[in-house]
C-alpha cells in the first residue's frame, strides 16, 4: 500500500485488493489516520466486489466506522453504470453529504475533499 498526499488528504494506493472486510478497512483507516489525515481517497479496484453488493452489510459496516472515526471517504471509480438500483440509490445518497462519496475522477475526489 502506498500513500500519495495531496495536501491535506492522502490516497490510497495499489495494484491489489486492499479492502475485502471490516477489519482490512480499519487497518487502512489506522493507517491514514495515524499518519494525521482524515481525508482519505481509495480506488474501486482496490475494494472487494462484495462491497458493491449491498445485501452482504459489507459497505454499511465499512462506511459506518469512516462515519465513526470521522474520516471523510471518497471512492473513485465507474459508478454511471451500476447495475442493481439499491446501489445506485445508496450512492446518490451518499453522495448528498460530505462524509462519504463516491465520484469518477481524482480531480472530483480532490474537489469534494478539499
């Protein structure tokens, strides 16, 4: 896992799958967080295709503790065209607030978060 600082938040990243439960979201939340960011940017590609299927509680468990913690997420990916209506709805009602989004492109995850 490595760490690119964009001023005040730091995104994640990796060629691998970082995030597959609860407990790998809290070590990379640990992580961040102990380095002094509470702006975080993770990738799609590097959370569990089960995060994206909503009847297994993984996504509400995970974004439940970034909401916690108060650490503000933003996920970057392809979300235009997802397939089940109850994530589509979960994401545009996450994205409503500020503490967890989900956008296309870096420069939107640096806009939301800064």
């Amino acid at each position: 896992m490595e760490m690119k600082k964009h001023g005040e938040i730091v995104e994640v990243l990796s060629d691998e799958l970082m995030i597959r439960n609860t407990s790998d979201a809290l070590d990379v939340m640990g992580s961040v967080y102990y380095d002094g960011y509470d702006k975080m940017i993770v990738h799609q590609k590097n959370l569990a295709p089960e995060f994206f299927d909503l009847k297994t509680g993984i996504a509400g468990d995970i974004l439940q503790k970034f909401s916690t913690y108060r650490v503000r997420l933003v996920i970057v990916g392809d979300f235009d065209n997802a397939e089940k209506k109850s994530l589509r709805d979960f994401i545009y009602e996450s994205n409503q607030g500020r503490q967890i989004n989900f956008v296309s492109t870096l420069d939107e995850a640096l806009n939301r978060l800064g």
